[in-house]
C-alpha cells in the first residue's frame, strides 16, 4: 500500500457476510456486536464456526484490554476468503449455497472515526501473533499482498506460510454500526439480487445491490 492519504483511505472498502435471512434484521436495526446487550435477534441464522466463535469470546483486543473480540462488529479488508470457502464447502461449519451469503460493504473512512471505538488487526484476531492497531498511521504496515491475493494455500506460490493469518485482517467496531453506513450489497448471482432487491424494497432500505460478475467475492 503505497504512503497513507486522505484520498486513499476513502477509498478503503471494509467487508463483513452474512446469511442473507439475517439481512432483513441488519438492514433495520444495524449491525451489532455478538456481546452487545442489544443484540436480540433468536432467529439469527449463524454461519461461523463455532470453536472460533468460542475462541472470539476469549480474545483481548490488545489495543483496549478490557474489551474482547466479541465485543466488535468484525469486517474483512479482504473478499473470498478462507472463511467463505469453509461455509461454501461444510468444512467445519453448516454448508450454505453461495446464493444465500450476502456480503455487506462499508468505507474505512466512516468507521474509522471518533463516533466509533475501533481498531484493526494484522490477520486473524483470535492469532497469538496478531497485533491489534486504533491508529490508521499502521495500515499501510497490514499485509496487503496477503490481503489482495486469492492464493491462501499453504504451499501458495509465494511461499507465505502465514497467508491464511494474515488475508483475515479485521477492521473492528465496538458495539454496533448504523445500517446507514452501507454503501452497497454484494450477491452471488441475479436469483439473488432479485430477492434482496425485493427486501430492501418492502423496508425502504434504498442500497446498490450489485451482482458479483466477475467473480471477486465468491468461489
């Protein structure tokens, strides 16, 4: 990433999916931590696994030790990540078809702002060896090769033993976030688009819902 910006930041896109049976609720209310008192919604179809879900309880953000991963609505920096691979495959998580995986999209630059408690992470946030950041002087430090590359495997032609780690950097967000700060949703495929077109209209929620065509978001 080259020197830090203004101009770049803004173009900074943070990246969080979803089950698209959870958007109706995310749309309206917004998106909300795991461990926010606020987060009442028993109908919440989950698709994480749920050792890491476990693991995300117990891990201190080093940045604001009193507080847990749990406590932050997590975002990707990156797309088709090995976490989307694991829930498209079954591999240690509940199947899902693509079709049903809603990926939601926010700028950097909103969130990262005095209105919210946040910071960023240079890989997975339940690692050991993550670092945690609250100040925007360290992104361009995150490896954004790891980030941008759709080659997480172990023996990736790079040679990067620690891609996995690192291409699931988080941007975290404590507590919860406006489903004002929106700016598009991502879907598999037209069937898809239809029927979150069709929510968003029946609750006034007025978004671009933009289909993954050139195959960056999905497997």
């Amino acid at each position: 990433m080259p020197l830090l910006t203004h101009e770049n930041i803004d173009q900074i896109l943070v990246f969080r999916f979803i089950h698209v049976g959870n958007l109706e609720h995310d749309l309206t209310n917004g998106l909300f931590a795991k461990n926010f008192s606020k987060n009442h919604d028993p109908t919440r179809k989950l698709i994480a696994n749920e050792e890491i879900i476990q693991r995300r309880d117990q891990a201190i953000v080093k940045c604001y030790p009193d507080t847990v991963v749990s406590d932050y609505v997590p975002f990707y920096f990156s797309v088709r990540t090995p976490m989307l691979y694991n829930i498209k495959t079954g591999w240690g998580v509940p199947k899902q078809k693509q079709e049903a995986i809603v990926y939601l999209v926010c700028q950097l630059s909103e969130l990262a702002t005095a209105d919210f408690q946040w910071c960023f992470t240079n890989g997975n946030a339940t690692s050991a060896i993550t670092r945690f950041y609250n100040n925007l002087e360290y992104l361009p430090g995150i490896d954004w090769r790891s980030i941008k590359s759709e080659d997480f495997r172990d023996n990736n032609s790079d040679g990067d033993l620690d891609r996995k780690r690192k291409k699931h950097a988080e941007f975290l967000v404590k507590d919860h976030v406006p489903a004002s700060l929106i700016k598009a949703l991502f879907v598999y495929n037209e069937t898809a688009k239809e029927h979150v077109d069709n929510l968003c209209k029946k609750i006034n929620f007025v978004t671009k819902v933009i289909v993954d065509k050139k195959n960056r978001f999905y497997f």
